[in-house]
C-alpha cells in the first residue's frame, strides 16, 4: 500500500484508537497496540518484520527513557511525603507576597508541579488557595483557576515530570533536558500572564460557594496552615527542599559546558557522566532520600517507592506502545510519501504536533497519554516537518506540552479535582478551568511559534 491509500489507512489507525480509547473504554496501552499491529498488516509490512519492528519500538523506549521516569517521579513523591513540596511554595509567597495572592498561588504552583503531578499538587495546595480567600478577600475562583493554571503548565512543559521527560527521549533529546528545562521555562511566560489575566476575568464573571469565605479572620488562617503543615510532621528547609531539583539541573549545566568546551581527561569524562540526565537526576534522588531521613520517614522509602513504580508502569507502557505505533509508521513506507508532500509540512513546523496533541487531548483526556502517544507519531515526521536542530526538536516537544493542555473538560482527572477541590459546579467549572486550558494552551503554541521563527 502506497500514497493516498497509506495515508486513509492511517487516518482510519488514528480514529480507530481515538474511539477505542474515548468511547470503548479500552486501556491506551492496549488501544495503541492493537492500533500498531492493524496499521502494520494493512500497510503491507512483512509478516515476518512485523514482530521485530513491534520488538524494537517497545524496547527503545525502556532502553533511553525507564530509568530517568521513575527517578523524576520517585522524586517528585518524596517532595509531596516530606512536604518539601509545601516548603517550595512558602519560598514562592515570601518572594511574590501575599499582596498579589493570584500570582503567588500561579507561580507557586508551576513550581511545585515540576515534580509533582499536577492532581496531586492542587489537593496539595489547596488548603493554602482557601487560606489566601479568607486572609486577603481575594475572589476564590480567581485563585483556583490561577492555581490551576501554574500547576498545568509546567506539568506539560519541564521535567522532571514525567510526560515533558518521555516526550524528549522519544524525540531524540533526552540528553538534553536541561535544553527543554529552559525553553520550557521561557515559553511557560506566555500561558501564565495568559492564565493570569483569563482568571482575572473570568472571577468577575462567576461566583463559588468559597466567596462566602470572610477575610481577615487571622485565627483561621493560622488555624488552617498549621494543621496543614501538622499533618506533614517536621517540614524541611528551603535549601534542602530545592535540592533534589537543582542539583540536577547544575549537574546537567556542568555536562552541557563540558561538551562545549570538549573537556578532556578524567574531569571532562566526569563531568559528562554526571552530566548525563540519568545519572543527574540519581543524584537528586538520593538528596530526596535524604530528605526522608531528615524528616523521619526513612522507614517510608520502600513504600514511596512501591507507590512510584505503580504509577510509573502505566506511563513507561503507554510511552513503549507510542514508540512501536512511530516505528510501524516509519517501517510502512509512509515516509516517502510524506516526504514529497515536505513543503506543506514546513509550512505547519510545530503547529502539527501541537493540532495533534490537542485532538488526543481532547478525546481521551489524559495529558500524558496525548504528550506520549504524539511523541511517538512525531518521531518519523520532523524531518519532513523542518524541526532538525536541538532547539527545533525542543520546540516539538513542548509544542506536544501545549496541545496536552488543549483542554481539559470532563474527561480528565484534573477538571474534577480542580472542581471539586475548588468549589466550582460542573457548569463553572466549564467556564473557569476549561476556558482557561483553551487559553493557557493557544498562548503556550503562540509563543512556541513565535520562537519558532527565529531557531
């Protein structure tokens, strides 16, 4: 099977995994093998191929990326156990104020939500959200929207969460996440004033039951943050709680500067093996393991980790179904086709990872499952698409972050806990959080391109 026919073929693959997972229900694992498998027969493929291309795509991935997921999870856990993850917002309040209570919750969550899954860092902070509505008179929907909108976006864009560090790896990049760190960061400027002036908006046109909520009432205040902070036992400090995320990131920097300059010796050599991105984030994981013990939660490492592993294997095995349906895709002679039809594809550069992102989105509702799966049709396609260069790649992967974010509504997780935990109805809901997904991500693409033209 050649050209038109090819392209019908895939097509059909695609709306037959999106019904899958959407409407049948079926596992995206499952959903996207059995996608992978039907799109190899139909494509002509050898029989006797069809194995080994199957093989090789579902090792690459445990190959590059397995062991660098689960320590960014496994950190990302023991910032949230140890409540360093609350000590990280404290040094966010301190720096912003509590003056601009809207900006101090969105920045404070982009900062947690780099380790920490962004379901987890809204139940996380939402005590300190409900906190801020009494000690300040600030409109409750403006501070859960703008929490939820700092802890979306770096959620989609900078490692070590685990969707921004698969993303990389599948595309060809994973040595250098430091790179997708700080585009990452730089383009996460655009959706958060986005964000930021969306909530502002949007609470002067709806109310929650939090509203009721009077300010100045200290007592409460107190009240709640102490128990909040209680129920974490000792807190660590700021120092120690940055840690287990900054080290990496100079150790990867010292890697980078190694390269660079093609350090030679035993210290080039050794800077570029703690500079690598597995061995850099080791080294964070254990400063995190230390903050178990400083803490006194030692006794909690096998558990914590238990809790990583179990929810790493879905996004490792939806990762490794991704990276076989991209080699199925490469190995169907859909390439040549595609290649003659370059310029088109130029002309679209990282809008088409982002359009396709936002379709998985959209239909499935699972930013990881979209940030995964599109990554791995991507892989065969950049060429074609103009995006080469480390830079441009970089780009894809967070063009993938942002159509992840387009949007949530009531089939993802997070729409739920940020109505509930928020105290928005489904209909405000709607108004509130999705809008503002819709905003977050077309001004996240916007800037991407923006960049775009000039890399």
């Amino acid at each position: 099977m050649t050209g038109i026919a090819l392209i019908i073929a895939f097509v059909v693959a695609v709306a037959l995994m999106l019904l899958m997972i959407s409407r049948w229900k079926v596992h995206p694992f499952l959903a996207i093998m059995v996608t992978a498998l039907l799109l190899a027969l139909v494509a002509g493929i050898p029989l006797n191929e069809v194995p080994k291309v199957i093989g090789d795509g579902f090792a690459s991935t445990f190959t590059s990326i397995g062991i660098v997921i689960i320590l960014g999870a496994l950190i990302g856990v023991i910032l949230e156990k140890t409540g360093a993850a609350l000590t990280l917002a404290d040094v966010v309040i301190r720096l912003v104020g509590e003056r601009r209570p809207g900006l101090a919750l969105e920045l404070m969550g982009w900062v947690v939500s780099i380790p920490v899954f962004c379901d987890s860092g809204f139940v996380i902070l939402n005590p300190i959200r409900k906190a801020l509505v009494k000690r300040t008179g600030a409109s409750s929907v403006m501070l859960t929207t703008c929490l939820a909108c700092g802890l979306y976006i770096s959620h989609v864009f900078i490692p070590p969460t685990p969707g921004p560090i698969a993303a990389a790896q599948t595309l060809g990049i994973g040595n250098n996440l430091l790179l997708v760190m700080g585009l990452g960061a730089a383009v996460s400027v655009f959706p958060l004033v986005a964000g930021y002036a969306y909530a502002r908006y949007v609470s002067r046109k709806i109310t929650n039951d939090d509203t009721t909520e009077q300010a100045g009432d200290e007592a409460a205040v107190a009240e709640t943050y102490e128990a909040l902070k209680a129920s974490k036992g000792a807190l660590p400090g700021a120092v120690a709680a940055l840690s287990p995320l900054v080290v990496p990131i100079l150790l990867m920097s010292l890697g980078s500067v190694a390269k660079m300059l093609h350090w030679e010796g035993f210290g080039g050599d050794l800077c570029l093996f703690l500079g690598n991105p597995m061995i850099a984030l080791a080294v964070g994981a254990l400063l995190a393991i230390g903050l178990l013990k400083t803490t006194g939660k030692a006794r909690e490492l096998f558990g914590i980790t238990d809790d990583t592993l179990r929810a790493v294997g879905p996004i490792l095995f939806v990762t490794a179904a991704g990276s076989v349906l991209g080699r199925v895709i490469a190995a169907s002679g859909l390439m040549e086709y595609i290649t003659s039809t370059a310029p088109v594809l130029k002309m679209l550069g990282v809008l088409f990872p982002f359009v396709v992102a936002a379709i998985f989105k959209t239909a499935q509702g699972s930013s990881t499952v979209a940030i995964t799966t599109t990554a791995g049709l991507m892989v065969p396609l950049l060429p074609a698409l103009g995006l080469v260069t480390p830079v441009q790649v970089t780009l894809a992967v967070l063009a993938i972050g942002a159509g992840a974010m387009t949007v949530s509504h009531a089939n993802d997780s997070y729409f739920w806990v940020v109505t509930r935990f928020g105290g928005l109805t489904v209909d405000n809901g709607y108004r509130a959080h999705t809008l503002m997904t819709l905003v977050i991500g077309l001004a996240s693409i916007l800037g991407i391109f923006l960049i775009s033209l000039f890399a």
